[in-house]
C-alpha cells in the first residue's frame, strides 16, 4: 500500500461523493447555461436590468452552490496508527482517530435522518458524524465514550481489514 502524509501505512481508502458524476456534470452545464442567458440577455436588453434577468442572477449563485456542496467528498482511510477522516472543501487536514484513544470499533447499520438529521459534518450529543450517503457506517467509541461515525459504501471490506489487524 502507499505511504500517507504521516508516514502510516494505508490498509483500507475509500473515497465518497454526494452525487455521481453525471449529476455534478449536469449542474456544470446548466451554469454555463444560464451564464450565457444572463450575458446574451443583457446585451439584448442593453443592460437593463428586467425580471428575467434578476431570476438569472438568482439561479446562478444556487447553482454554484449546489455544485460545491455536491462536489464534496469524503476520505476515509484505515491505517497501521488509527483511522482517518477528510472531508474536503469543509476540511483541509485530516480528523486522526489514534488506535491508543479508542475502546471499540464497529461496521454496523445506522439511520442517518434519526441519528444526525441529515448529512455532511454533523454533530450530536456525544458524537460526532460524517455523513455521505447509505446506512453503513464505521463506528468509532472512544475511552472517554465519546462516538464518531463515518458512512461507508463498503462495510464488507473495511470490516475484513479491521479484523485483519484484530481492532474488531
């Protein structure tokens, strides 16, 4: 496996996304859409600003966001010195989990709507979620019994790798 930043060996990565690519695509082109209806309307109308244009100049600023938001990822690695966490544009370095700080580890089913209400970083008493998409997750429970829970899309894979290096 490759090194990481810290020198710690990466045994599991995976890497996931709000949305697939056609949709983040899709969002792209219907930006550069409605740029283009902005600036032809605005030349037609000679600057004038009409309620066309305001409706355009509405739209445009939810696309781009919507683009970043849907364009967020989240990494989760497992390595020799505990489990890491990024979730970029939001984090620019990752959350290190060290193995000496946790008292259990589980892959296990969860509810996203009833545990965090809704996705992204989110916080709750105790705990604290990274939430993509699914209902598998990593289940980190520290010895101050504090929680942290990170989605996975393979649950199968990266429980074989935490029984591999006997941390379930």
């Amino acid at each position: 496996m490759e090194r990481a930043g810290n020198k710690s060996e990466i045994l599991f990565e995976e890497i996931q996304q709000f949305t697939k690519a056609p949709v983040r695509e899709f969002i792209k082109i219907l930006m550069g859409i409605v740029f283009i209806a902005l600036v032809v309307s605005l030349a037609l109308q000679k600057g004038r600003m009409t309620d066309y244009n305001r409706l355009l100049i509405i739209f445009l600023p939810i696309l781009l966001v919507a683009n970043f938001i849907l364009g967020s990822k989240l990494i989760t690695q497992v390595r020799i010195d505990g489990i890491y966490v990024r979730f970029p544009p939001w984090q620019s370095k990752f959350s290190q989990y060290n193995w000496t700080d946790i008292a259990e580890v589980f892959v296990k089913d969860y509810k996203p709507m009833q545990e965090f209400m809704g996705w992204g970083i989110r916080y709750a008493p105790g705990k604290i979620g990274f939430i993509v998409s699914g209902n598998s997750c990593i289940e980190i429970v520290f010895k101050n019994g504090n929680r942290v829970l990170i989605t996975t899309q393979r649950p199968g894979e990266v429980k074989e790798v935490l029984r591999r290096i006997e941390r379930i």
